[in-house]
C-alpha cells in the first residue's frame, strides 16, 4: 500500500453460515486499509467452534486507529502478528474491548460455540471470565506451531485449513450439557421475547438456580448477563443501519421496562449516549 494514502479502504466477506460482525462500534476510519472477513469451520466442528475471523490492517504512517466492540458470550482463541506476537485464549470479558491499531498486522481468531469450550478446558469456563492465557495451557505448544501460517501472508484458504486441521485431530467428546448450553443462548439470540432469566428458566424447564450453574460452568457468564448483552447488540445494529429510532418501542420490544433504562445500559456498556454516538458515526 501507498503509506502516504489519505483515504480509508474497507474489506469485508463472510460465509452465510458465519454472518456478519455484529456488535461492532462504528467510528471514522483513518487512512489505511482494513480486512475483516468470518469464515465457518469443517461442519464436523460445529459443536465446538462457530466460526473463524480474519482481520489484518495496513494503516498509513503515523495512523493510529481506536477499535472497540460490544462483549459476545464465547471463548476466542487469537493469534496476533507482529512484534508483539501472542497466540493467547480470552475468556468472555464483560467490557467494552478496545484496542488501538497501528503500523501492520493480521490476526486470526477462533470463535467457539457458547458451551462449546468447556470441553477443551476441563474446567468451569467462568475461570476464564474476564482475562486471557496462553494458549498452550490449554492446547499444549503444538498451538504456537500453527501461528506462522494464520498471521502470515498467506491465502485464506490455506490458514482455514491449517485450523480445521489442528482442531479436527481434537475433537472431543460429545458433551449434553454443553450442547444444552449452547442451545439456551441461541434461544435468548434468536427471542427477544425472553427478556429474563426467569422466562428463560420455564422455557428450559430449569430451576433459576440450576440455569445459573449450567451457564457459569459453560459459558463462562451468567444468562443475564447473555440477555442483556445481545439486547445491547441489536441496539448498535439499529443505530448503526440509521433512521429513527421509536425508543419507546424500541424499549419493549428488547425487554425493558422504558427506554430511560435502555439508553442507560447502553451507556454503561459503550460510553456513550445514542444521540452522541450517531453524531461520531454517521
């Protein structure tokens, strides 16, 4: 890339089963070119793993670029080039993520199912919660062999392999309860209508108690904390497609009690109001 660009270059591409990124704080771009693209595993690894991601960025000279997303109740395994290379494992932090980018990178991530990484971890999942560890705790160092090929230059193809490979040789076994994890945060993305733990409790034909067991162990979070975070989700894709906005509406449909309560959530999590974060993303 010509460093001395001005103008600001977007890439992205998805598979349909991955989607697009959601949760995603829209901001101006600097001069530079960014790739994004979601790609989804071998079908053999869908219990375990949602999808891959790719993102690389090549920023001009003296560029720095603030990212930030909205939390997703999975563990991402991440591989990092650069100088500062990291092939780490984040649990579900409950922040906003922000990071600053500069120079240039690529970075590929694994994004396991909700439920999914208990099963490689041996372990409750909410030990994770809220910070990173090398990977090779969980993998062994066989896992920082396979980081030159997912942070190199190479085709997508070739690193989508290089993982379906890695993780098609540790498939492990079938787990009910994390599969009913899984199945109970697809639920809450896929209804707004359980709106509370306790709606999602009857529809699991679960004590609440036993439903806050089961998410801990697996997911890493409570389901509270699933079902207000994927209410925040669809609130950034409402303001980020633009229109008006029937807050009131909005409000209900998401399962709040007003939308006084709406907007102060969302100002919690991302730092903003809605009205001030339009005006810094139009």
């Amino acid at each position: 890339m010509d460093r001395t660009n001005p103008t600001a270059e977007r890439r992205e591409s998805y598979d349909r089963a991955a989607g697009p990124a959601r949760g995603i704080l829209r901001s101006p771009a600097g001069p530079g070119i960014y790739g994004h693209s979601r790609r989804r595993p071998a079908p053999e690894l869908g219990p375990w793993i949602l999808h891959y991601w790719l993102v690389d960025w090549d920023l001009a000279e003296g560029v720095r670029q603030t990212v930030e997303t909205l939390p997703h109740p999975n563990v991402q395994l991440v591989f990092t080039s650069g100088e500062t290379a990291t092939v780490e494992v984040h649990g579900v932090y409950t922040g906003k993520f922000r990071r600053v980018l500069e120079g240039r990178a690529q970075v590929f991530g694994v994004k396991f199912r909700a439920g999914g990484f208990r099963a490689f971890l041996g372990r409750p999942v909410a030990a994770l919660r809220g910070k990173g560890i090398a990977a090779a705790e969980v993998f062994g160092r066989e896992i920082e062999r396979l980081a030159p090929t997912l942070t190199g230059d190479g085709p997508e193809e070739e690193k989508i392999a290089a993982a379906n490979r890695f993780f098609l040789d540790r498939i492990p076994a079938p787990d009910a309860d994390g599969e009913r994890a899984a199945s109970l945060v697809n639920l809450i993305l896929s209804t707004p209508e359980v709106g509370s733990v306790g709606a999602l409790a009857s529809r699991a034909k679960l004590s609440e108690r036993a439903l806050e067991r089961l998410f801990r162990e697996y997911v890493g979070v409570g389901p509270k904390w699933v079902i207000r975070r994927y209410r925040m989700h669809e609130l950034v894709e409402r303001l980020n497609a633009g229109g008006r906005v029937d807050w009131a509406s909005l409000a209900a449909e998401l399962g709040y009690f007003d939308q006084s309560h709406l907007i102060r959530d969302f100002r919690r999590l991302t730092g903003y109001t809605p009205e001030k974060y339009r005006r810094r993303a139009p």
